[in-house]
C-alpha cells in the first residue's frame, strides 16, 4: 500500500477548510437576499428572525467536532489510544483557532510590503498548524491497530472524494 500522507493531508485540508468557512449571509432572508431598500418587508414573507432560525446554515465548527466524535466512536479507540488521539483533536482546535482568529488589516493599506510580508508570516503559520495535525494523525495512525487503521482510512478516502474536497 502506499504513503497515505498525501492523501491524508488533502483530507485534513478539506475538513479544515469546511470548519472555516464563512457562512453565506443570504440564506438568512426569504428568497435568498436582504430585504427590499427601505427595511420594508416582502408580502407574505415570515419574519426574518423566524426565517433565518430555520434557514441558517449550521455552525461548520460544531459539525467538524460532530465527525471527530463520529470517528473516535467507529474507531472505537482504546485506553492507549487515547493520549494519541487526544493530541490529534487538540491540534485540529489549535488550526482552527489559528486560521480564524481575527487579523490587522489596515497595516496592508499603509505599507504595502509589511502587509505582503504578514501574510506570508500568516501562511507560515497556518501551514506549522497544520502540519502539527499531520504529525499528531501520523502518530494515532501508529497506535492502531490493522482494522481501525482500515476504517480510518476508509472513512478518510470517502471524505476526500466528497463533492468540493481539494484535488
């Protein structure tokens, strides 16, 4: 068989990138956009605190730490596994914090290369983080054993070929 890490990187990519999106703003209003200018709302449209409650996407951070949860329980990981994925759980809370916290922008408009250079500082840091998450996936996929190693790999492959994972 061969190096899973490429594989497990795009994965580990994909699923980060799904707990970081922004959430779309329209899909809180009826018809999909904000309402008329004037404030005035459409006839026969529900109240837009009624309306967003029902269509408002759900949180991707809940439903990423939902799937790591799914994995443990099918992994059925052990007493002494647990340290192993212990680490690789908090390294995913520590890339997501890392790729959502907030960012000084105004230091780009006045000085063009500092801003260029921040952002090269940030991408740095944001691929640290992540490879932190690779390490720590190596490490647990060490401590399994040959049919959890499967069903991690199975359950990686099939959110890798998911609609809009990276390529």
């Amino acid at each position: 068989m061969s190096d899973p890490l490429p594989f497990r990187l795009r994965l580990l990519a994909f699923a980060l990138a799904v707990a970081t999106a922004a959430p779309t703003h329209a899909q809180g209003f009826p018809g999909g956009g904000p309402p008329p200018a004037g404030g005035a709302p459409r006839r026969g449209a529900a109240p837009a605190a009624a309306t967003m409650r029902e269509t408002a996407a759900p949180d991707p951070l809940v439903r990423l730490f939902a799937q790591l949860r799914e994995l443990r329980s099918d992994l059925m990981i052990r007493e002494d596994q647990a340290e192993a994925w212990t680490a690789l759980r908090d390294a995913v809370r520590a890339y997501v914090d890392e790729t959502t916290a907030p960012r000084a922008s105004g230091a780009g408009r006045a000085d063009p290369r500092r801003g260029l250079r921040d952002r090269a500082t940030q991408a740095r840091q944001h691929a640290d983080a992540l490879e932190r998450v690779v390490d720590r996936l190596d490490a647990l996929a060490d401590r399994l054993d040959g049919d959890q190693r499967r069903r991690l790999d199975a359950r990686l492959d099939a959110l890798a070929q998911a609609p809009g994972a990276p390529r």
